[in-house]
C-alpha cells in the first residue's frame, strides 16, 4: 500500500520514540511531529546526544521495522490514560488538557504514544534507506523558555533515497551559503549573546549593505508617492492597549514600569500605532487618498534564546512599513499597486518573481474585530487576487490579530522557501485610532488601511539575501564594488588617480605590504565583484586590468571605458559581473 510522506514521518517518530525508549530506560517522551523534510522528537532524558549517538540509534530504529511491528489504535477513558502514562510527566501534562474523556493513543512495539494517527498498518512498509538522523538540538518543552530545556532529535526523511539524497546534497549547498560564516568571512556584522542577545553589532561594510537596502527602497517609494515618517521606540501602555498588543502580543513585547509618575511603557513591537497617530494629525480630505506613509521604523520583539538564528531570527529588527490610507473604491487598485511593486523590488534583488508564491492568511483565533469586519477583509482581498491574475494558497488562521493578509514567499538559488513581504487589509486599527476623512459629500468616514512590508524586516531579507548569493552581492548593492590593488608601491600615486575617477563607485585600496597574490585571495575571499590590478604595463599605457571574483582576466582596458561599463551595470541593476 502506498502512503502519503505525512504519514510515513509520522510513523517513523513513533519508530525514533521506541528506539530511544529501548536504548536509554527511563527516558520521559514530549512529542515529535511530521515537518517539512522529516520529523522530529522531543526527549528528557540524563544522557546527553552527541553524533556518535546517531548510528546506534539508527540501527535501533531499522531494526525495529524489520519486525513488522503493528501500529495499534484505540481509545481509552482519560482516567486509564494517566494511570497508563503516570511515569510520563509531559504525556500527564498534555492528557490534562485534551477535551474529552477519551484518549486516543498508539502502541508500536513495546512503546506507547499519545496520538490521533493516522499511521502505517506496519514498520514493514516503512522506507529503510531514505532517512537519516540529522542532528540533535535542545528545546523548551512547549517552546516557553520558562520551562525545561529537552533534547530534540530531527531526522531528515523521505519516500525515496533518490529524494534524500537530493536533499542532502542541498543541505551541504546550504551548510556553505549559511549566512554567519559568510558575514564572519566578509566583516559584515557580529553577535554579542552577553550584551545584546539577538541584535546585530553591523561592521561598516554590513552596515553599508544595510544602508544601500534602504536607499533602493527609499528611492522606489518616493516614486510611487510614498512620504516617509518616524515614530518613536518607546510608548506608554495606552498605546499599546488602544492597539490592542498590550492585550493580545504583550508575550512578545519588552515593557516596564519607569516611574510611578510616569506608568507604564513598552518598546514598540510594530511600528502601526505610530502610522495611525501621524494620519490622525490635521484634518484628511478624501483628494488626500491614497495617503501612503512610509517608516523605517526598528521594533523590538522578545523571542525564545533557541528560536534566535544570525539575522534571519532577531529580537531587534527593522521594517519597511509603510500604511496606505484609501478609500472602499481605492482598495483593489492600491493593493494590485503594491503587489507589483513586491514584485519588481524581489527582481531588483535577483529572486525569480515567478516563482514568488502568495499565502493569504485568514483570521486566526485570538483577534481584534467582529466577524462581519473579518469577513469583508477576507472577500476583498480574495477578490484582488483574483483579479489580479495571481495564484494564491489559503492558511486558515494564520492572520494578523487586526486583518487578514497576503504573504510573499521566496524560492532562494537553492529552492529553499522565505516568507518575506506582507500586505495586510486593516479595518479594525482606523477605529480603533478613531481615524476619518471628509468626504465629497462633506461627512466624515473611516478610512480602509493597508500594511504593507516588501523586506519584512530588513535583517531577515539581507540574511535570505546572502544566502540566496551566497555572499556574491550583485554588483550594484555590494558593500565594495572595486578593490585596486597596485603590485608594488612604485604605482601608488597611479593607483590613487584610478580611484579618484571613481566617484560614485565603492571602492578598496588595498596597498598593504602583502603580496599581490595574498591581496588578491582576500579580495575574492569577501568577494569583491572587480579588482584593478595596477602594474607598470598599465601605468605606462593609461590603462588597467581587470580581475573579476569569478577569476575572469581582461587586460590592458581604457579606464574611461571600464568605468562607464561600470555605472551602467550599477543604474540597470545588473546580477552578474
């Protein structure tokens, strides 16, 4: 009988479960579910998994599917569930919270889970050469840092070995490209856990990464009639409560009491309430919509130590929101407007629009609105998409705690996915902030209100970005487009006129008094996407040669010439050299 891989990953933790079970007695069991590429278990146990661990474990599990171990299912009272657990402190704490007075459990082998199934009739039909262990990680139990730290076990697992093979061979391709080592490699940024946890220590060259990000958006939204604002960082409790968050995210939220005078305040988690405040200030006409308010706004969001990862997962980020004000009319041509720009932003950066796919994600369980509001959210933006001509997916639940919205995901080099721009539909915050416009009709209205973020957080975007490059930033966003490398110091004063010409364009001098060879394997190391390698050849003849990070040669060029092919590679937004 065939399967679905959901089902066979299920299985096959139950299959981890019973090994470790038999390997280490005594070992307490939380949970492990399918996910994407495999499945995962979560266990408390004194031992400590290390690598060396994993053949044995391995062996264990093959061997327990040789055996044509049954997956029985059945239903018993609650009651004969925590007698049957009473040694299974995390299985205790879930029975307390499942409805009911039946619980559904599973026996495989000698082990037996929790569980609603489905799973295979046996371990016989279970794939043996196309899984692998692949690592061992720690883990809250419930991802709350409050309670105790597991040992998670992840296991790569698929319906073929061809499948996982291919899955290996890109997680080696991902091993390489891992943001960290290639921000370490280059000087872009660093990480002080002591200090700062979560947060970026941005070096010059990331921080000019970082800066160019913004001016290219800066330059888009000013020409398609954005104006920019800033807000502040810190706000009271009031904020936050006619929001909503203080209520509804205040998990996520940094906030303290800073005097009693003075009440309560947190750090801004979202940069919305400030947009709200700005649009309320002075008296909107409806020839003042479409008003388009952008902000770089950096928010603070409190995230699990072990949910942290380089500068795709931060606590302290930047976000290029911007919050459109429009009227019922305006929606549908102000949310196709922002798609495409979505969409041309990502080719700017060098991501196939084409394989961009569109999540909208539906009103989750704890929100701000009536059901009446949520369902006309939901309609309208639907309604875009589908004129629009865009394929979508649906999420149920997944939308923010005041609208729905779209989610923009990524395909990066190596076919991984990113979910990165958001484009939101908002009717609760506009009354919420009590917003209005004056209509032609001289009567006051409530304005629609569209979210909108094209990188998301900025962070997150340049850590896809490098990833996606694997450090070989176009030419025109690199943090250094040309590093000049004169071979001795005779050509200095040379070297110097050759960098003076080049306004506009970033450059290195390197004139250490490393040897040219070593100069250049540091200029390829960061990958500089030019070298000018200046010799008395090109000294006497006005010219320069050219080498590029992928090792192309060209000698003896104009440097006029070079130049101009330069900047135009620059202004047209050019991916390759």
């Amino acid at each position: 009988m065939s399967y679905d891989i959901e089902i066979i990953r299920h299985s096959m933790a139950h299959v981890l479960a019973a090994a470790v079970q038999k390997l280490y007695p005594g070992a307490k069991f939380a949970g492990g579910p399918a996910i994407d590429a495999g499945f995962y278990y979560d266990f408390d146990l004194d031992h400590r998994f290390v690598p060396e661990d994993f053949p044995k474990i391995e062996k264990e599990m093959k061997d327990l599917m040789k055996s044509d171990g049954r997956f029985e299912q059945k239903n018993i009272k609650k009651s004969e569930a925590l007698e049957l657990f009473k040694d299974q402190p995390y299985k205790i704490e879930w029975i307390s919270e499942i409805p009911g007075d039946e619980i559904g459990v599973y026996k495989f082998r000698d082990f037996v889970d929790l569980c609603r199934g489905p799973h295979v009739a046996s371990s016989k039909e279970l794939p043996r050469d196309s899984w692998k262990i692949r690592s061992v990680a720690g883990a809250y139990w419930k991802g709350d840092s409050k309670n105790k730290m597991l040992q998670r076990i992840y296991v790569d697992a698929f319906a073929t070995k061809a499948e996982l093979d291919a899955h290996l061979l890109m997680m080696e391709e991902a091993a390489k490209r891992d943001h960290k080592k290639i921000a370490a490699a280059q000087d872009l940024f660093h990480f002080e856990p002591e200090y700062a946890p979560g947060a970026p220590f941005w070096h010059p060259k990331g921080w000019t990464l970082f800066q160019n990000m913004i001016s290219h958006m800066r330059a888009k939204q000013e020409e398609a009639g954005y104006v920019e604002i800033g807000t502040p960082s810190v706000n009271t409790r009031k904020m936050f409560e006619t929001s909503g968050h203080w209520g509804m995210f205040a998990e996520h939220m940094y906030y303290a009491k800073v005097r009693d005078e003075d009440g309560e305040f947190a750090v801004k988690p979202v940069n919305c309430p400030g947009g709200m405040l700005v649009f309320k200030q002075g008296i909107k006409s409806y020839r003042d919509l479409p008003m388009k308010i952008a902000e770089f706004g950096k928010v603070d969001r409190y995230e699990s130590s072990g949910a942290l990862n380089g500068i795709l997962r931060v606590r302290e980020f930047v976000q290029d929101d911007a919050h459109i004000f429009c009227t019922k009319d305006q929606i549908e041509d102000e949310c196709i407007k922002v798609m495409d720009f979505i969409m041309d932003t990502y080719k700017d950066f060098g991501f196939d629009a084409n394989q961009v796919r569109v999540k909208l994600s539906t009103r989750p369980e704890v929100r701000l609105g009536s059901d009446e509001v949520w369902d006309a959210s939901e309609a309208a933006l639907e309604n875009v998409l589908k004129k629009g001509g865009f394929e979508y997916e649906i999420f149920e639940g997944e939308g923010a705690i005041y609208g729905p919205k779209l989610e923009f995901v990524l395909k990066d080099a190596i076919g991984r996915d990113w979910q990165c721009g958001t484009l939101q539909f908002d009717m609760n915050l506009p009354e919420r902030f009590d917003l209005h416009y004056v209509d032609k009709d001289g009567e006051k209205k409530r304005p629609i209100m569209l979210h909108r973020a094209i990188f998301g957080s900025l962070e997150r975007f340049l850590g896809v970005l490098i990833e996606h490059t694997a450090g070989r930033f176009p030419v025109w966003i690199a943090p250094v487009q040309i590093a000049i490398i004169p071979i001795s110091e005779s050509m200095h004063d040379y070297a110097d006129k050759i960098a003076a010409s080049l306004s506009g364009v970033r450059i290195e001098k390197m004139y250490s008094s490393d040897s040219m060879q070593k100069r250049i394997r540091d200029a390829q190391m960061q990958q500089i996407p030019y070298m000018i390698v200046v010799g008395e050849k090109e000294m006497a003849e006005g010219t320069v040669s050219i080498r590029t990070r992928d090792n192309k040669q060209i000698n003896g060029i104009k440097l006029d010439e070079f130049i101009k092919d330069m900047k135009n590679k620059i202004e047209a937004k050019t991916q390759g050299l």
